[in-house]
C-alpha cells in the first residue's frame, strides 16, 4: 500500500495546480516520521526541526507562525491543544506522532476534551468509503471517519452527522463536483457541519487525507454556501 508522503509527491506531479501544497504536505509528513518524542513534556523539543521546515517552505502565514513559534512558547501552545482542543494547525503537527504512538502502544492519551475520536477525543478530518471485508456482504459501502490527531479510523452509520447525531436523510445532502470523481461533502443542515468524503471502492491508492487537498474547491464551495468542516485537514481548511 502506498504510504501518504509517496501518494503526496505522485499526486504533485499529477495535479500542477495542486503541487505546491501537495509538495509540502510530503515534507511535513517526511518532518513528522523524524518526531520520536518519549513523553508530552519532549514535544516542544523534538518538533523543532518540523517547525524549521514550516518556517522555510510553508505558505506565508504558516512560516510566520512557525517563525513565532520557534521563537519561543511553542510548548503553552502544544498544552492548549492537548488540554483544550483549540485548533492550532502547528500544534497538531507537532502533537500528531506523540497521539499515533500513544494509540499504538495502547497508552490512554489523559486529554480532557471530547470530541468525535473514542480514543483521543480530537475531531475527524475526513471520511472514506470503502467496500466491506469478504465475499457477498450485500450491505453496500462502509463509512469510515478518520483521526486527525491520533490516525485512529473506525466505521459510522451512513445516514448519521458524526458531529451531532442528525439521522434524519432529508437534512443529511451530500454535494459532488464533476471534476473530483468519488469525492463529495457530507453536510448536515442541522449543525451546518460537514466532513469530506473519499470514495476508496474507485482507487484503493487514494490516501483520504492527502487526496482530499486535490479538490480543495470543495471546501471552499462548502464554505461559501455556510457549512464548516468538522476538523480542518492538511490545508488548514
């Protein structure tokens, strides 16, 4: 199976509209796979490379971020994060392999906040579709949510907002887009929320958070029509 930073250099060369971002988010992930920190108290430390490297070639905003945060008090930031759930785009980079490790060696990661994640409490950043395990199932495709902290993805009902519960079809529409097959936004009309969803079932090398900044033009619709997505992806969206 391909890994996300080869998905994110291969979709680079394929979509040139997208390259720029898709060539960071391969070094952010390659910055990442370097971040071995042995407790919370080590991240602020360990993350400094990954911090230098979105300084250097991140896009404008998130270098000066960067910038300040090299700068000092990065780690109240880390904390904020992790205690709060605030959305902080660097924190959660930084945070990313401590909560993978956390969950993969069966370590209770002690955050109080509580959001869509069972494990971890931190939001979904995106869905996928995918086609069940074994022959004759019959029950058509899975919906998967997916970590956008600790990586951890686990299956959701298909007619359910996994933001507040709403079951009801009439106020669950999806929106597509003709240039982005197996792609669509899930909205609910009761939160306005929304999660984007990958369709595996049509390309098992599709890596739902690296092809979901190929049709960022979704979100942007998505925003423009009130909906807010449920936990920002790669892109900050």
């Amino acid at each position: 199976m391909i890994d996300a930073e080869q998905r994110a250099k291969q979709l680079a060369q394929q979509n040139p509209g997208a390259g720029e971002l898709l060539r960071f988010a391969a070094g952010l992930l390659k910055a990442q796979a370097f971040l071995r920190p042995a407790d919370l108290a080590g991240v602020a430390t360990a993350a400094r490379p990954l911090l230098e490297y979105c300084a250097r070639s991140g896009p404008p905003e998130l270098a000066a971020e960067a910038r300040a945060a090299l700068a000092g008090g990065f780690d109240a930031r880390l904390r904020a994060y992790w205690d709060a759930g605030e959305f902080d785009y660097l924190a959660r980079a930084a945070l990313q392999p401590y909560a993978r490790m956390l969950r993969e060696t069966g370590q209770s990661p002690g955050r109080g906040v509580s959001g869509t994640c069972v494990f971890c409490g931190s939001g979904a950043w995106i869905s996928s579709r995918r086609i069940p395990p074994g022959p004759g199932t019959g029950e058509g495709a899975m919906r998967m949510l997916h970590c956008a902290l600790c990586a951890f993805v686990w299956q959701v009902g298909r007619i359910r907002c996994p933001a507040c519960g709403e079951e009801d079809p009439e106020k669950l529409p999806f929106f597509t887009a003709p240039p982005h097959a197996g792609v669509r936004i899930e909205a609910c009309e009761s939160c306005k929320t929304y999660v984007k969803s990958i369709d595996l079932s049509l390309d098992a090398r599709r890596v739902p958070e690296i092809d979901d900044l190929v049709s960022l033009s979704m979100d942007l619709w998505a925003t423009e029509h009130g909906y807010v997505r449920m936990e920002p992806g790669l892109a900050g969206l």
